[in-house]
C-alpha cells in the first residue's frame, strides 16, 4: 500500500496534515530525519506510516513508560503489533518480545535508551530485520537540552553495530516539540545522521492560541474571572501536590466543575479522574505536570499556569495543549515576583553537593540490598518518604540527588505506574500434566487457571485477577496469591504480583560509593545551563511589549518579525494604535446597506468572522462614543443620521 492508503487503512485519514508526508516520504527513501513539531502536530504518524510500508521491525526509543504503554494500545488498537520492553519486566517476557521481532511477529518494539546496551538486546536486533530506528523525544540526547538522558548517547552505536551486519545504514528519524537550534545541532551529531539528511520545522507560532501573562498578586480572583469569560474544558497547573487539591476545592465552592491531580494518586484514582476530565464529566483539572503527557484532548480551551514553569520547553509543551482542535484557545500565565525569585532559587536548589549525591547512592545500595558489582538493570519498589526517613536525609535534597544519579546515567526512577498481576507457565504441556499427577492437590486450581486464561499462559504472560480465581475457585484472595507463590516456588509458573508504585533500577552494576566517578564540571555547566533556562522563563513572564509568540519563536530559533495579533502584548498595541480604519469603513459600509432595521451583535459578529475579534470590538465602540453609530429600538446597531 502506499502512504496515504496506510493513512486511510489503519487511521481513517483521508489526508496527511502539513510536513507528514514529507517527512513519511523522506524516511521511505532511506533519508535520516529530524522533525521539529509541537506537541499534538502529529510526530508518531510521522514514523509509524512509512514503517508499515517497510519490511522488518521499526525499533522506537523513548524515556517515558507510560507513553511507551499509550502508543503500543494504540497500534494493538488498530491492528498494528506492537510491543514495549521497559523496567520491571521478567526476563522471560522480554526474551519473547525479541524472539517475536526476530519471526516477524511483531512491527513496533517500543524500548527505553537504556535497553539499547545490553548484550542480549544487542544479540538479537542483530538478528532482526530492522528498518527503521525511530528516537522520540530526542532532547534527551542533548546536555544542554531540558531532560537530559546519558543513555540517548549510545544510539549512534547501537545503529552501527546493527549496521555491521550487513544489512546497510537503517534510516533514522528523531522527533522533539522543542528543541532550541543548540540542541538540534547537537541531535544531529550524536546521532551520526549521514549526509543527505533532512531537517523538517513545523512552526512554533500556533494561530489560534492567544498567550498572556499577567503579574497578578490576587490569582485565585483572576483565575475565576478566566474560568468565567472563556467556556469549555481547561487544565490548571500548580507546582506542589498540596495546592491541586486547594485549588480544585476553592473552584467547586465557586460553582465551577474541578477535579485535582498528581503522581502521589493511586493508579485508580489517577485513572479515573483523567476518564471524568476526557469525557467532560469534569471541566476543570487542577495539576502538577504530572497530568497531560500523552492525553489527546482536541477540545480544551484554556491552560492556566499559576506559577512560571522551569524552562520555556516544558512552558510550550503545556500550554500547547490547549487549542489542538484548531479552534480558538488560550494560555494564560499568572505570576508575582516572588514567583520568578522562587523559580530562580528552586533552579539553583536542583544541583545538590557531590557529597549528598554520594551519600545517597550509599543510601539507595543499603535499601535495596545490591552489592557491588552487581544489579545492573534490577528494579525496585521505591517510597521516596521512606527512604529519606530510614536513612535520614533531607527529603527535597535527596529528590534532586537521585535526579543527578538518574542524569548520570546510574539509575532510572519511573512515576507510579499501575501493572496488573501477570502469570505465565515455565513448562511445556507434558511437564505440567505430569506435575499435575505428581501433585493432585494443584491439579484443579491449574486447570482453572488453564480454563479462565486459555493456552496463552504457555508462551505470553498474561494479566491476572486475583479476585476472579477466588471467586471462581471460592476460596479467598489470599488463599490464591498463597497458590500462585506455591506455583511459582516450584517454578511451575512465574508470578508477578500487581503494583502501582515507583519503581527505581539500576542501569550499571552498583558502584563504591566513595569511588563513584561524577563530572564536577560538567554538574556545574548543567547548573549554570538551567539557570539560564529559568531565567529566560522569568524573562519571558516579565516581558511587556514585544509578541509573546515571537518570543517563543525566537527562543526556538525561528527567527520571524511577524507578530501573532492575539497574545496580551500585541492586544495591548492595537489598543493603543487605535483600531484599523480599514475596519471601520468596512462595518460603515455593511450597516448603511441594512438601512432602517439595523443589524444586531451576532449578525456583524458572523459577517465579520475572519476580523480580528478584538479590532471590531474596539471599532464598534470608537463608533458609538463618536456617535457614528447608535442602538435602535430592536437592539440593533444603526447609522445615525
């Protein structure tokens, strides 16, 4: 099939948006790519198209589990086969994941940079038919970029030991929505993109967004006020877990339809609060920016910030996520000064001493129990609070500490994640039919495990539900998970018990601590960089004058001197340049033609529907002060004679 067929077969478009077809065309002749594209502008169709018109496996790297998840149901979804291997998972399942690539089995193999090193991932993609390599979010590659990931550096060697094997150079494609012209140089040069590349830029101005920000000391007041005057869905972010929940409960005791959310819910929770928010069951939902990653609302009409985020980056990619539906929308940031001086001391706080950093990686191989040399890519449950308490640190030092860990490339901490309990059988038919003779006492617990899950317990693992087989098996919920771990002791069966926790992996083998090599330098260059990065947030809030989607522009390289007409800034010039003339004859003209009935708001509103709304407000109002216009009896605006 060609491109715009697989468009139309698998998702129901009839057409690709600006710059998909391009870019799809780009990679099917073996080009290697950077796409440089907002958030909702479409970068997965941008790579999943052209892997369906090639022969092989397209292998996507990316950081994030709970993306890896979204996309992967997405393709199952529309009958695409598609598969992800992250933290946490048995040995077992991923060696059927890489065996299914291998026979053709599947077409997406979703991994995280991290899998990319080790030798049995490395042992079998050489055996694979790879045709695409696909690097998502790619700012992670980049130091200099906003979620720097040391693993990113490792993909240029991981595609040429693929490479070794004869099969050619795979093309590569790396997506980002924001990148700054220093991290895209630097995408391209860890990445060992070929000559011949190609750099495909959609812009960074969004027509329909308005952005304002307003040094505002009486938020909540003005919150409501936006809340009031602009209908339809909105998200509110917040920087602490605290303030969702006040926030939230302030806006339902002013009448407005809230929820509040953060990464500290459980899983259900969590679930069902996004699920209210998708299907308007709520209006409003009050975050930290845990919420929002890889949630498709169209429709939502306003992102509030109430405080000034780290980075611009993370800025654009918030509030990006309103208007995605083309329609018009806004994103409003409230702040103080106080705000941009927290902001700038939080930054600073980020960048804890060598010394912390080395007490804590201490404290995490006492926690998990690892000793040196080993737990390369073991995964553990992780309570932050615990942590701190047992081995007495100071909780907000300790965060930024693992984060440093987690940048070096020591260890990865994913959010809270919820995994159903999983079973597969560790035997063939012959063995377990023997087992069950053996041991009578199992036997009708395996056959109802064989009844309820089917034959697929012998080569996939499978979600479970313990309260199903106890209500089935009329027996208690522990009475099962005792049988399971009996099983499972007897390596009968592998059983993963359901969580929903945080979990923490050691991506090298554990270190000494007081050997742990750490770049000093490169720690304070990091520091410097990102403050550098809060500072250009500040400055962005603070700005008064010039297009604020030209800042944004302009802070992503797209050099432009055409301003967006609809932020706060470029309102507040047309007000003071008075509103156009143009306009004016143009509402002169249409009211004369009405002659003695008058033509009511909604009326002109429709005939003037590609005018600037605020220049026809301004003028109407210029014509009625000036008494060019007045009111009829009916309401309707009239010529006065």
């Amino acid at each position: 099939m060609t491109a715009p067929q697989l468009l139309q077969t698998y998702w129901g478009y009839s057409a690709f948006r600006p710059l998909q077809e391009d870019i799809v065309n780009a990679l099917l002749d073996g080009h290697d790519a950077l796409v440089l594209m907002p958030t909702g502008g479409g970068k997965s169709i941008c790579f999943q198209v052209p892997a369906l018109g090639m022969d092989g496996v397209c292998i996507v790297v990316t950081p994030l589990i709970a993306l890896m998840k979204d996309q992967v149901f997405q393709l199952r979804r529309r009958g695409i086969p598609a598969a992800a291997i992250h933290s946490g998972m048995h040995y077992r399942e991923i060696d059927t994941i890489l065996d299914n690539c291998i026979y053709g089995n599947l077409k997406f193999l979703y991994v995280s940079p991290e899998r990319l090193r080790t030798e049995i991932m490395i042992e079998r993609a050489r055996q694979m038919t790879v045709c695409l390599l696909a690097v998502d979010e790619a700012h992670c590659i980049s130091a200099w970029g906003h979620d720097f990931r040391p693993p990113y550096l490792q993909i240029a060697e991981f595609r040429d030991k693929l490479s070794e094997e004869g099969t050619g150079t795979i093309p590569t494609v790396a997506l980002t929505a924001s990148a700054t012209p220093d991290v895209q140089r630097e995408i391209v040069d860890k990445l060992d993109f070929r000559a011949g590349y190609q750099v495909f830029r959609q812009t960074f101005a969004r027509a329909n967004l308005s952005y304002s920000a307003m040094l505002e000391e009486g938020k909540e007041a003005r919150l409501l006020k936006i809340l009031t005057n602009v209908p339809g869905t909105g998200i509110v972010y917040v920087r602490s877990r605290r303030q969702t929940q006040y926030i939230a409960d302030w806006l339902v005791r002013q009448g407005i339809s809230a929820d509040f959310y953060h990464a500290g819910l459980s899983t259900p929770e969590r679930s069902q609060k996004q699920e209210d928010w998708i299907n308007n069951h709520t209006r409003v939902i009050v975050s930290t920016n845990a919420f929002g990653m890889g949630i498709d609302k169209p429709d939502v009409r306003v992102v509030i910030h109430l405080d000034p985020p780290d980075t611009l980056e993370a800025y654009y990619q918030e509030a990006g996520r309103a208007g995605r539906d083309g329609q018009k929308a806004y994103a409003v940031l409230l702040y103080t000064e106080a705000d941009c001086e927290h902001v700038l001391f939080q930054t600073e706080q980020q960048y804890p001493s060598v010394d912390l950093i080395r007490r804590t990686y201490q404290a995490l191989a006492n926690y998990t129990k690892v000793p040196v040399g080993s737990g390369e890519f073991a995964t553990f449950d992780f309570d932050l609070a615990q942590f701190t308490k047992t081995y007495s640190l100071p909780p907000q030092d300790t965060h930024y500490a693992l984060k440093q860990l987690q940048m070096a490339g020591y260890i990865d901490l994913s959010e809270a994640y919820f995994r159903p309990s999983r079973v597969v059988i560790n035997m063939d038919n012959r063995a377990i039919y023997e087992f069950q003779v053996m041991n009578p006492r199992f036997d009708p617990f395996i056959k109802l495990l064989l009844r309820m899950y089917g034959g697929e317990l012998f080569t996939d693992f499978l979600p479970i539900s313990e309260g199903n087989l106890s209500r089935a098996f009329m027996v208690s919920e522990n009475e099962i998970i005792q049988l399971l771990t009996q099983l499972a002791e007897r390596e009968v069966i592998i059983y993963e018990k359901q969580t929903d926790k945080p979990q923490l992996t050691y991506l090298t083998p554990r270190q000494d601590a007081r050997q742990l090599p750490f770049d000093v330098q490169g720690l304070e260059k990091r520091r410097q960089h990102a403050i550098a990065k809060a500072q250009a947030s500040v400055d962005y809030a603070r700005h008064q004058t010039q297009c604020r989607t030209r800042l944004l522009q302009n802070y992503f390289g797209e050099q432009t001197d055409a301003a967006c007409g609809v932020c706060d800034n470029c309102l507040k010039a047309k007000k003071k340049a008075g509103p156009d003339p143009q306009v004016r004859e143009q509402v002169r003209q249409y009211v004369t033609l009405s002659q003695d009935r008058g033509v009511s708001p909604r009326q002109l509103s429709g005939y003037f529907s590609k005018t600037d709304e605020n220049d026809l407000t301004l003028t109407v109002r210029l014509m009625l002060a000036e008494e060019e216009l007045r009111y009829n009896a009916a309401g309707n605006l009239t010529m006065n004679r």
